[in-house]
C-alpha cells in the first residue's frame, strides 16, 4: 500500500472515529438531560453515602 494511500485512509478513519464519538457525546448528555427532568418515579435517584462508601 502506497503512503499517500495509507496517509487518506488512516485520515478518514481518525475523522470517523472522531464523528462517532462526538455524536456518542452529545446524545449522553441529552439523554442524561432528559433524565433529569422526568416525574417522581422515573427520577434519577440519589444514593446515599452510607449504601456507597466508594463514591466519597
């Protein structure tokens, strides 16, 4: 495989990647925005530091 071959398709890959992991990103933080906001029983629950002591 010549460079300049290897050289394009490395770059496509890299943009690629980058593409998919931008929109992976963005559609987290939305749907964790969504979250948020939905009533009482679909709430995101806070847990308390005694259940997890890790996460001090």
């Amino acid at each position: 495989m010549p460079k300049d071959e290897l050289k394009e398709t490395l770059s496509k890959t890299l943009k690629a990647v980058i593409i998919i992991y931008a929109i992976l990103l963005g559609l987290f933080y939305v749907v964790n925005m969504l979250t948020d906001k939905l009533p009482k029983p679909y709430h995101k629950r806070t847990i308390s530091a005694e259940v997890t002591p890790w996460l001090k």
